[in-house]
C-alpha cells in the first residue's frame, strides 16, 4: 500500500531560484538561508520519498485571468518548467505520477472535493524552488511529483478549513492506493510578505512562529483563522499560508517536528520551513 | 439590501485582488500577461503606446503603464503579479518595485528588509496611519 510519511512546508521565493541558478548561494546575503535548508537535504537523501505531492501556487504563468481553478492537480506523466518571462528555469523536467494523480483525483471528487484535472501545465517557481531547496542541482529530480495548484492570487483563495479538510480527503485516497509507494507532501509559500503597496515589505515574526507552532500541535485552531487575519497580521501574500494547512490535513493529528528553520529576508519574504512526519 | 462595510478596507496600504478589482484589471492584466512571451516583449519595447492599443484598456490604465507609476496600476484594478511581468520586462525586480510603491529608495527598502522588515505595529489598520501624525 502507498504510505504517507511526511509532511515538508516551506516559502518559495522566486529570488531563491535566482540565488541557486546563478551561483549565488555563498554569497553573505544568501548562505544563511542555504545553510538553513543543508539538515533537510540530508533527510530527505535518506528517505527517499517515491512521490511527492506538491502544494504550490501558480504567479500568473500557467493560469491567467482566463482561467482561474481553486483546486488544479496535475495527472500528466511530466510538466516542462514555466517561461515566466526571462526563459524556464534550467532545473529538469517535473516527472509525474498520473496513476496516484488520477487516483487522487477520483478519489477526493467522490469524496466532494471537487478539484480540475490538468494534464497540460508548466510549473512556475512555485514547483521548482521548494524541489531545489530540498534536492539542490540534480540532472534529473529523483523522485516522481505530483503538482497541486491553489489559486491563492485571486480573492477569495480557499479557506484554511477547506484546504485542511481537502488535505485530509488527499490522504485517504493515498491510503487507498495499491502499490507500495513512499509518499510525502509539501506545502509551500508565505511566510509573511507583501509585495504591492504602500505596506510592502511587512513581517510578522510573531505571527509566522506562533503558525508553526500550531501546524504542528494545534492545526484544527489554525484551520479556523479567516483570511482577513492572514492580510492583516501577515500581508497580502502571507494569504498563501493557507497551503501549508493542505499539507498539515494529510498527516496524522500527532506528528513529530523533525526540523523548523525561519529566516528573514529572502528579497520581500520571511522564509519558513518546517518537516513533520507521522508518527507510525 | 445593504452592503456591510469591507473589512480588508481597512488594513492600510493593502489592496485586495477581489472581484471588482479583477473584472476593472481584466485587460491590462491579461496586456501583462502577453509580455510572457519574447516576440511581445521586442513589440511593446520597439513601440509602447502602439502595444497598449491591441488591448481594450482604459485611456488611465494606458497612461499608468507608460509612466510606470505602479500604485496606480494597482488602485486601477492591475495585480502585482501580472504587472511582475511588465517590470521584468524592464529588467527590475520586485524588491526595486517594492520600494517605490513604499515611497522608499531601494537601498533603504532592502536595508529595512534586512533589519527584519516592516514591523505590523502601527500597520494593522488605517487608524495607525492617521494616527502617526
């Protein structure tokens, strides 16, 4: 049987992919952050995840206002890395698993989730930078992924409870799924950050701590936060927060914090990074 | 029946990409998005104003891309990440156009970011901003 065994959250700031694609990652402003990621790459050589299920949202590359799915999960066999506007990334092709893709798929609209299959979409840095922080520059990536888009741009993005609860319904059809897999989920995005405006640049130290303290203990409260608090308390794009409550809703209600790194700024961004893995 | 007020009105500097906004930003939004691609870019550099006519956009929304004033992108109805693609297209990067939505230099706006950023003490609401004096 597939097996979930872990959760990873962390931000996904496009200025990090520069950071990596253009050598970047010793340079003083940046080595910090790299350092704060070196634990997880250790873990994560270890275990050797078979797929991942990656939370992300699309920056106006795959999707634009033509077209705007709450719930996009991508069931194709790969997924080229997006042109965003200066060339794709040079990280490898997004190998898929549309098997579990499409399993998850059937699974969670049975269970009234009703999410858009893709099965033609390129991935923008908010794929490919979590994959990077977490594999560095391999030739291929070593394991299968399966994107899961969350519309986080347009208002209203789901509600935290709507995105725990869909991670919940992920991880029963995981758990339904047949061949022996070793499956992990991430959820990406945020921390606090604004980016437009006369209150750009805001981060709340306070508020991202007391989010990961209860991502881990306390995900049902966390679940129950409207959006104008993430706004408020996080700025405007700290909203993509609700992702990582995607994530939290797969696992076990018990999960044991293996690591938790948190780092300002990456450009405009608080960076977070958190692993939790089940228990069993 | 009678609207309640909107409470994102409140936060200060903030604007949300709700409904309104996104049906007002439709066409310079989607203008934006065209600039994804390089034979685009090369057409709207060789000749702006001449671009901007390909798209059903205000006269406002036109004169607010060739000046680049970037708040007013926002207040008429433009996303930050579709006008991300309009600013990259002129090679700058969103902490440079950060900084002058803020009324801020760039040195300046990174130097507060480095120092841990904009505190949320005295930028939760409005009041704080009248308040400040």
């Amino acid at each position: 049987m597939a097996k979930l065994v872990a959760g990873v959250a962390t931000s996904h700031v496009p200025a990090i992919g520069a950071a990596i694609d253009l050598g970047k990652t010793e340079e003083p402003y940046w080595k910090p952050l790299f350092q704060g990621y070196e634990l997880s790459k250790k873990w994560i050589a270890e275990q050797k995840p078979d797929v991942i299920i990656l939370v992300y949202n699309d920056h106006a590359s795959a999707f634009s206002l033509e077209l705007i799915p709450t719930f996009a999960l991508g069931c194709a066999a790969e997924f080229p890395p997006a042109d965003e506007g200066w060339g794709p990334r040079k990280v490898p092709v997004v190998k898929g698993h549309p098997e579990l893709a499409w399993h998850i798929a059937q699974s969670v609209i049975l269970d009234e989730f009703d999410l858009t299959i893709v099965n033609n979409m390129a991935v923008d840095h908010g794929l490919t930078v979590p994959l990077s922080l977490l594999f560095g520059q391999p030739s291929e990536w070593p394991c299968q992924v399966i994107p899961l888009a969350v519309n986080v741009v347009q208002y209203p993005p789901p509600t935290g409870n709507r995105c725990y609860n869909l991670g919940k319904a992920i991880r029963r059809a995981v758990d339904s799924f047949d061949p022996d897999l070793k499956v992990m989920i991430f959820g990406t995005g945020g921390m606090s950050h604004q980016l437009q405006g006369p209150r750009a640049g805001l981060i709340n130290r306070a508020f991202d701590t007391a989010f990961l303290d209860n991502l881990t203990k306390d995900p049902r409260k966390l679940s129950q936060m409207p959006h104008i608090d993430y706004v408020r308390e996080a700025g405007s794009e700290g909203i993509e927060l609700v992702m990582w409550l995607i994530m939290r809703g797969a696992l076990d209600e018990k999960v044991r914090e293996v690591y938790r790194f948190y780092h300002v700024p990456a450009s405009n961004t608080a960076v977070g990074h958190i692993i939790l893995e089940n228990e069993a | 029946m009678k609207s309640e007020p909107n409470p994102f009105d409140d936060i200060p500097g903030t604007t949300l990409f709700d409904a309104q906004r996104s049906r007002q930003g439709y066409h310079l939004n989607m203008f934006c998005m065209s600039l994804m691609k390089a034979d685009n870019r090369e057409a709207f550099k060789a000749d702006e104003a001449a671009y901007l006519q390909k798209f059903p956009m205000t006269a406002e929304q036109r004169d607010a891309v060739l000046k680049r004033e970037w708040n007013r992108l926002i207040s008429l109805g433009g996303n930050i990440y579709f006008l991300a693609k309009l600013f990259s297209t002129d090679g700058k990067s969103f902490q440079h156009v950060a900084a002058i939505m803020t009324g801020s230099t760039q040195e300046d706006y990174a130097r507060m970011m480095i120092n841990g950023g904009r505190s949320p003490e005295g930028n939760r609401s409005k009041k704080d901003w009248e308040n400040r004096g």
